[in-house]
C-alpha cells in the first residue's frame, strides 16, 4: 500500500510542531534546572510552597 506525496501544507504544520516542542522541551528544562538549584542550596519546603520564609 503506497501513500501519496505529502502535502505542503503538512511540511509546515511538521516544522512548526517541532519547533513548538523544541520550545516546550526548553521551557521544561528552565522550570527543572531552577528547581534542582532551589532545593540543593536547602530551601526545599520554599521550593515546594513557593513562600519564602523569615529568617
């Protein structure tokens, strides 16, 4: 069973659904890397709250 040729149309929906997720892939990492640097330098219960406390 042959497909036909793919439509222009389908090449640029294509390539924008790959830059979207190259977009999300990066925002994912960003969110990740400040999490990882929250809860190494201790501020675990503010990493998971969001509220920073008084010292």
């Amino acid at each position: 069973m042959s497909f036909g040729r793919e439509h222009d149309l389908h090449k640029r929906r294509k390539g924008r659904n790959v830059g979207l997720g190259l977009v999300l892939i990066g925002f994912v990492a960003v969110i990740f890397g400040l999490t990882v640097v929250k809860v190494t330098e201790g501020e675990f219960a503010e990493a998971l709250s969001g509220v920073a406390r008084g010292e």
